[in-house]
C-alpha cells in the first residue's frame, strides 16, 4: 500500500527546515526576509505619507477656502443688513453707492453659497445650514424691497419692515451663516491634524528593517570577516535616506501647518469675529435712529438697538485687542492698530449721534451718522478697510506657512517606492553575492 501523500504546505515546511540546516539556505531566507521587510517599509510609508499629503493638500486648496467663503457669507449678509438700514435713514431717495453695495453683497452671500453647496455634502451640517440660508435670503430681499417702496412713499410702516428684516436677518440668517462658519473650520482642523499626524508605523518598520538590515552585515562579517557587503551597504543606505527623509519631512509639514493653524488661522479667526462685530453694531447704530426709541430691551428699560450697538463694540474692541497680540509682524499690526484708532474715533462720534438725537434734531444725529464726512459711516469704513487689509495680511501667511507643510511632504511617497526597490534590489545582490561563493 502506498503512503499517504502529505499536505503541500507540510512538504512546504520540511524544505525550508532542511534549507534553514545549511548556510546557503539561511542566506536565501535571510535575504528575502531583508527584501520583503524594505519593501514593506517603502510601501507603508508611501501609504502613511500619501494620506498626509492628502489632508495638507485639502488645507491649502479645500478646507481653509471653504471656511474663509463662510465667513465671507456671515460678512457679505452683515454688511448688506448694515448698507440696508443706511439706506433707510437716508429718506426716500435712496443714494446710489448705498444700493450697489447692498446689491453686491446679496450678490456675493449668493455666489458663495452656490460655491460652498457644490463642495458639501446636502445631509451634513453645512449642508443644513446653506439650505437655510438659501431658504430665508429671498425672504430677507423681500422684506427690504417693501421697506424701501414704503420708504419712498413717506410710510411709517417702512420702518416696521426694516426692523423685521433684520430681525429675520438676526434671527436666522446670520446664526445660519455662524453655524456653516463653525462647520467649516472644524473641518480645517480635522484635515490640519490628519495632516501633522506622525506616521508612527512607517517609522517602527523602518527602524526594524534598518535593525534587521544591520544584524545581517553583523553576521556577514562575522562569518567571512568582511567588513562591507557592497548590496547590503546599499540597502542600509536607501532604507536609511527613506527614514531620515520621512522624519525630516514630516517634521517640517508639522511645524509649518501648527504655525499656519496657531498664528493664521487663528489671527483670521479673531479677524472675521472683529469685522463681524463691527458690522453688526453699525446696523444696530442705524436702526436706533430709524426705530427711534420704539423697540426697548427685555426688561422695557433702555433702547435695544442702542445697547446690542454698546455690545457689538465692546466685542469689537476685544477682539481688536487680541488680534494685536496675535499680529507677528508689523505688516499684520499695522492695519490692526488702523483699525483701533478708528473705533475710537467711531466711539467719539457716535457720541455725537446720541446727542444730537437725544436733543430732538433728528436731521443732524442722520447726518452725523450717515454723512460723507466726518460720520460715524465714514469711521466704520475706516475700521471695515483696516480689518480686510489685515485679513489679506494674515490669509497672505496662512496660505504661504501652509503651502510649504504641504510642499515638505511632496514626492516623499514616490520616493519611498524608489528607495524601497533599490534597497530591496541591494539586499538580494548581496545574499546574491554570498551565495555565489558556494557554487
């Protein structure tokens, strides 16, 4: 009776137990468990980098636009809420500048909300928060344009539309824009920290390859009293350029996107809450003289616009004040402490509003507070100027800071492939090598 065949893996195993028992058998397996291990070592840090690469590469060109157009949304809302009410106080004729800005504004809320729509996802919180504001803009405009037509009329009830308006505006819009706002930049920092994440397993595989890969050369010299293996030296070498490069590069992604994440983007942060501020107070300033005293605080003591006004511009004001410590240069200060002097200016002359409203001569509060020169208009231009000079600045060092993490990670996957393969090739010509010397 004939024996029983064995299973192929079990005949598999004797053979290599048998080859381990000689040296050329060990050299076979030593040689391709240096190759596998190198290889693997290129392709998990081809794997590990690439994600990285990724998620930078969304922080310069996906996350960071994204969260900057939400912020323009809240802007572009706020201010054509503020441009709307400065309209208003100006009569029935409502000056043409007025009209275009606001007209400008509704037109860039809506550009930016297309935009955003396209990069979100309709079932996420953005996604949310568009289609609400998409919902109650064209009821906003309404709202404004019957304000506007009663306006021209001489109607009293034009002021009743405006203060719902706003108070849609307030109310809904705006918290909608906030929250899109919050949405995207917590998107930003997932990609920054997926981004500045450290590639720990490529790591551990490269030190045991190197460790691996210096045991080998170890048992070389001790056996043929050889200092160098000119294929194993080779390995040693590639797998070392890879893991230097991958420490290297990693660490510069990190240290740039922490600073474009730590001074930019908080600075824009800080920024876009300062100009939104400031939007929101000079609406508040404006529909204190176009309510006149007819909308009171929840405890019916003192005017509701005058003190969300007071509000808005101690916001203002701390947020000024923060951003100036922020600032890490004199190009992003200057424009900061622009800014500053012109609040207190605005401070000062609205001052002037109150009394002169407060003395009964409603013409000349109007005209102190929306006139060409010397209004508080013409000091809430000043400080709206002065913040988007000093959002440019600081866009300017987030993108640059950003930009060069994303830079430090590029080609490092393709080159972890290429050095792997050489590394790989260098430790079979090396058994190879030793091989030979038992033919």
């Amino acid at each position: 009776m004939p024996p029983a065949r064995r299973a192929a893996w079990w005949e598999t195993t004797d053979r290599l137990r048998a080859a381990a028992t000689t040296e050329p058998g060990r050299l076979r397996i030593i040689g391709a468990a240096l190759a596998l291990l190198v290889v693997a070592f290129g392709a998990v840090t081809a794997w590990e980098v690439s994600d990285r690469h990724g998620a930078a590469d969304d922080v310069v060109s996906r996350s960071q636009p994204l969260s900057a157009d939400a912020a323009d949304i809240y802007r572009s809302l706020a201010d054509a809420d503020a441009a709307t009410t400065s309209g208003f106080l100006a009569g029935g004729q409502e000056p043409a500048k007025v009209r275009k800005r606001y007209e400008e504004d509704i037109k860039e809320a809506s550009e930016l909300l297309i935009k955003a729509a396209t990069h979100t996802a309709v079932d996420s919180e953005s996604g949310r928060q568009i289609q609400t504001i998409n919902e109650g803009l064209p009821r906003y405009t309404g709202l404004v344009e019957q304000a506007r037509a009663n306006n021209r009329q001489g109607l009293p009830l034009g002021g009743a539309y405006l203060r719902y308006a706003n108070e849609q505006m307030t109310r809904e819009l705006l918290p909608a824009a906030e929250k899109l706002y919050a949405a995207e930049t917590d998107r930003l920092a997932r990609d920054n920290d997926d981004a500045r994440l450290w590639p720990y397993l490529s790591l551990a595989v490269g030190v045991v390859a190197l460790g691996v890969l210096g045991w080998a050369q170890r048992r070389n010299y001790r056996r043929t009293n050889r200092v160098f293996n000119q294929g194993l030296l080779a390995a040693t070498a590639g797998a070392t350029v890879l893991l230097l490069w991958l420490a290297a590069g990693q660490t510069v992604a990190r240290t740039e996107l922490n600073n474009a994440q730590t001074q930019g983007q908080r600075s824009l942060k800080v920024l876009n809450d300062a100009r939104i501020s400031s939007l929101k107070a000079r609406a508040n300033e404006n529909l204190t003289l176009v309510a006149r005293g007819a909308v009171l605080t929840a405890d019916g003591k003192n005017d509701k616009y005058e003190t969300d006004y007071a509000t808005g511009m101690k916001e203002l004001t701390t947020a000024l004040g923060e951003a100036k410590k922020l600032a890490d240069n004199s190009a992003g200060g200057r424009p900061v402490n622009e800014a500053l002097s012109a609040v207190s200016q605005w401070r000062e002359r609205h001052a002037s509003v109150r009394e002169a409203d407060q003395a009964g001569d409603y013409g000349a509060a109007v005209e102190r507070a929306i006139g060409a020169k010397g209004s508080t208009g013409d000091s809430f231009d000043q400080v709206d100027r002065a913040l988007s000079g000093a959002l440019a600045q600081e866009q300017k060092e987030f993108d640059a800071a950003a930009s060069a993490g994303r830079n430090a990670l590029t080609g490092l996957a393709a080159g972890a492939a290429v050095l792997a393969l050489v590394a790989a090739a260098g430790a079979i010509l090396g058994i190879g090598r030793r091989l030979s010397e038992y033919r």
